[in-house]
C-alpha cells in the first residue's frame, strides 16, 4: 500500500471518490487535529438529551404512575397496560430517537473533512460501549458518543473519562442510578424495613476498571472493585432513575442530567489499590478516576487498543511501549498520542492487515460512491444486517477489533449483497474502473482491475470493487 492509501483507509474512513490525491499524508492527518467539528449540523438538529428524557420519563409515569419508577423494594411486576406502554415507547418514540441518531452518525462520518478523527471518535465510543438495547439507553445511544466523546477526543484522557462515566446513559447502561451504599442513609432505611430490593451495585466500578482504564488482570482484586463501587454510590441521573432514592431528587435538575444524592452515597474513606481515598460525598469517586486514569495500566491498556485498531490484530510490541510512553509522559493528552501514531513507522507498513468492521465497511463504500447516505431507518437497518448494529455491541466489551470476528464466510456473503444493492442504487453511474485506482491509490491489485474491466455492467463492476480483497482491508 503506498502512504496515501494508508492515509486515507488505515487512518481514516476511504477516500471519496472527487477528492484530489494527496500531497503529503502524514500532514494531511495531523491537519486534522485542529479542524475538527465536535458538533457539526448534523448532530445540532438531533433531540437534545433533555427532550430524550423527558419522553422515557413519560413512559415511565404512564407505564407506573410517576416520572421517577416504582421503588425499588416495591417493584410491581408488568402489567398487560404496561407492555404495552414499553412497546408503544420501544416502537414509536425510542425507535424514532435511535434512527435519527444513526442516520446523523453516518452523514457526518460520509462527508467529513477530519476521517482520521472521526474515526477515533467512533474507536473511542467502542471502547467506552453501551447498548442501545437497553429499555432506558434505547434513545440515549448516541448522546453518550456526542456529548462525552465528541468534546473530549482531542482534550486528555482523564476529562473524556469523566464525561463518560457521568453520563446519563453509562449510568443506566450500567445500573448505577440504582446503586445504593448499605451504611448510607437510604440504605440503612431500607434495611431497617428488610427490603429485599435495592443495594449495592458494581458493574460500572468493575467495567471501568477492567474496560475503560486499567484492563484485566493488571492487579486489582474483588474488594477493590467492590470499594470503587462504595465510593461511587449517589452518582445517579435526574428524572428516570428508578428507586427510594428517586424522591430526593425531586426538583433538582432537568431529567437526564448527572446528579449526586448524598443520601445514597456510602460514607467512609475508601482504599482502592493501596491507597486511601478519605474524600467526602461525589469528590471521592472523582479522585479515584483521576488516579485510575494516570496509572501505567491504563497507558497500556489504551496503547495497546490503538496498536490492533490501527495497526494490526496482534499489535507490535514496540509501538505499544512508545505509544504507552507517550500517554504517561503526557498526562494522557490526546493529540499528543495521536500524533506519535502517526509518527510510528508501524502503521506505515506495506501490508494491509486489518479487516473493516461492518461500519467501517459501509462508511468506506458510500463515501467512494458519493451517493450520500442511505436513509436513516436503512442505514441502522444495513448495520444490523451486516452483524454491527450502532451502540449496540453485545457486551460492555464493545465490538471485537479483530479479523476474526468480521470475516466469516456468511458475513462476506452479506457483504456482497450490500455491495450489489449499492451499486444498483446508483443506476450504472459510477465507473468502478476509474474509480478504483483513485480510492486505493499503489494499492489495486492487477486481478481486481481486471475483474472489474471484465465485468457485465458498470454496477456489476462497482459492487466487485466494493467486495475485493484490497477493499475490504485496510
């Protein structure tokens, strides 16, 4: 693959096919860095998070009578009437949210200007999963990539982290609205009625430091999750947090934002790791993080996850110790990270291992195309069909990063007819083979461009193109 090619596939999301070659790759990426939009258009005319909120906290008075949930250690089972309210709401209002969110996603990534930022916008909401599945996260999807990820991906890693685990949908992704400490006020309310409902809740602890910052088996044990988790209780989410801690969030913020209700928060100091966190109230949660985010683990951790997104399925160890080394040495400054990417020589290399995603795929193929964007309600449905629905990964893991997952015979089948269906919107109007060369400049293959010249018609010749070997890596 020439420099150029890289530039354009490896890091960012394909060439567009009326863009002129470009000069120099390497400046070409750093250029980025400083015009990226972290909210173009796009993403102004969406539903902003307060209308989201308040249409789930609608669903929630009328599928249980108030705005805040049943409590906790009185849960009704659902009724008929509240199924189908949640369908109705799932169907309907969610559903509408979702595709817009999508349809807005896609249009921004198939014309930008910045790909290589757009596409560590879209490497970092990965890391940092939720899923859209969710009852509560369904039309908060997207908000977390747009107002936590967005703002923050080219500040320090400790701000995005911050914001991310803030944010309304990480904490009912995760359970934390509903997360009570056993010592605190609520609880030992709770307790003193023998509720049966209602405690302790780690998953958002556990994720954060297993995903999001240290990574697995790099020292810390159960307690200290189950510690973090203590000194996280009171984050929770005005409006449509479920539970007894609801009442005395009554008045204080709009539905949708981050709160911290000291009543639920488990006094005591806190030791995390070795070290003791004696702050009071959201402020001891605060240091934990900022600690988490500055740790040699975490620098390793995310190197490493940018070594194989960038670089290949089984990242080089050298790139990953300077790349660590650049995060630590930085305070965990972004740009400065990305550009010793850049810098690398690893990333630069001839063979083209990595595989595209689904995402990356389809992004690829509409912006060689230039046919603009599929319609919203397709766009998400194509991403379904193809095995990547957006923010909707099976696991807080987020999508796998690796060939493995991606290239199964099935899922090239699937491919293929994506491709056809593409071309076939288009009429015969793109010319694949002048097309080609321009997208994978160095790198065409003498056996695509044949296939593709021999070809029946200019969308048969097109949908080839979009599904050869050299296409489908970057």
């Amino acid at each position: 693959m020439s420099e150029q090619s890289i530039a354009l596939n490896r890091f960012g999301l394909g060439a567009r096919g009326d863009a002129p070659p470009l000069a120099d790759p390497k400046s070409w990426l750093k250029a980025q860095l400083h015009r990226f939009d972290p909210k173009p258009g796009d993403f102004a005319n969406l539903p902003n998070r307060s209308e989201i909120a308040n249409t789930l906290a609608d669903y929630l008075e009328g599928a249980f009578g108030t705005k805040q949930g049943p409590s906790v250690d009185a849960m009704p089972q659902p009724g008929v009437d509240q199924l189908k309210l949640a369908r109705k709401f799932i169907r309907e209002d969610a559903a509408a949210q979702y595709m817009a969110q999508v349809g807005a996603r896609a249009r921004v990534a198939i014309a930008s200007e910045a790909p290589f930022v757009e596409r560590l916008v879209h490497f970092w909401a990965n890391h940092f999963a939720i899923s859209a599945d969710k009852l509560v996260t369904i039309g908060m999807g997207g908000m977390l990539e747009i107002e936590a990820i967005r703002p923050h991906v080219l500040g320090r890693f400790s701000d995005m982290l911050l914001a991310v685990e803030q944010h309304p949908a990480m904490l009912l992704y995760l359970d934390q609205a509903q997360s009570i400490g056993p010592d605190s006020m609520v609880g030992a309310r709770l307790a003193k009625r023998g509720a049966k409902r209602g405690g302790l809740n780690e998953n958002l602890a556990r994720e954060i430091m297993e995903l999001h910052t240290l990574g697995v088996r790099t020292g810390y044990t159960q307690a200290d999750v189950t510690e973090f988790a203590r000194a996280l209780t009171g984050w929770t989410v005005a409006g449509i947090s479920r539970g007894p801690g609801a009442r005395f969030l009554a008045g204080r913020a709009e539905p949708g934002e981050f709160v911290f209700v000291a009543p639920l928060h488990q006094p005591g100091a806190r030791t995390i790791i070795g070290r003791t966190y004696g702050q009071e109230g959201e402020a001891q949660a605060r240091a934990i993080l900022a600690d988490l985010a500055a740790s040699p683990a975490t620098a390793r951790h995310i190197a490493t996850k940018l070594a194989r997104h960038f670089v290949a399925d089984d990242p080089p160890p050298a790139l990953i110790d300077r790349l660590s080394a650049t995060f630590l040495k930085t305070g965990g400054d972004l740009p400065s990270l990305y550009e010793a990417l850049i810098d690398a020589p690893e990333p630069w290399a001839v063979a083209a291992p990595k595989f595209r995603t689904p995402w990356d795929w389809l992004v690829s193929a509409l912006r060689a195309v230039g046919g603009g964007p599929l319609p919203d309600q397709m766009m998400a449905n194509v991403l379904t069909e193809l095995g990547q629905p957006t923010w909707r990964p099976g696991s807080p893991a987020g999508f796998d990063d690796i060939a493995q997952s991606w290239a199964g015979p099935d899922a090239l089948v699937k491919r293929v007819d994506v491709a056809e269906r593409i071309a076939t919107r288009l009429g015969g109007a793109v010319d694949a083979r002048a097309l080609a060369p321009r997208l994978l400049p160095g790198s065409l293959s003498p056996a695509t461009a044949q296939a593709i010249a021999r070809a029946d018609s200019p969308a048969q010749g097109l949908a080839l193109f979009l599904v050869s070997p050299e296409f489908l890596r970057r």
